[in-house]
C-alpha cells in the first residue's frame, strides 16, 4: 500500500514537472529566433561602432584643416591689410 502512495506521488511530481516545463520548450524556436537576430544586430552595431569611429578620425583631421586654413587666411589678410 505505501509503495502505490510513493509511485503516485512521484507520478504526480513528474506530471506538475512536465506541465511546467511544457511552455517553456514551446518558447524555444522563438527564443532562439531572438537570439539569432541579438547576434546579427550586435554584429551590426560593431560594424557601425567602427565606421563611426573612422568619421570621428576624420572630422578631427578636417578641424585641424579648418584651423590651419584659418590661421593662413588670417595671415593673408593681415598682410594685405598692411
């Protein structure tokens, strides 16, 4: 008689175990979609981490062209002026 209450109750754990389980392995083509996609834009997001610091490179290089320019200008001006 104990031995039919323990199988029951371990039958019964294992039925509450697959329902709570069962939703979560209905989840995971859709998680794993996302994760794949996570990965894609996180590739993505580098790339374009990487092309925004070469634009910052070269808007510093222009600055300092500007101001180069600038101070020739400057010059020339002043030159003309005296």
């Amino acid at each position: 008689m104990v031995t039919w209450i323990v199988l029951a109750v371990v039958l019964l754990a294992l039925v509450v175990l697959a329902l709570a389980v069962r939703p979560v392995l209905t989840r995971l083509p859709r998680l794993r979609r996302a994760a794949v996609a996570l990965q894609r834009r996180q590739a993505e997001a580098e790339g374009l981490r990487s092309a925004a610091e070469v634009l910052q490179e070269r808007a510093e290089e222009l600055q300092a062209r500007l101001a180069t320019t600038q101070e020739r200008v400057a010059l020339l001006k002043a030159k003309r002026g005296n």
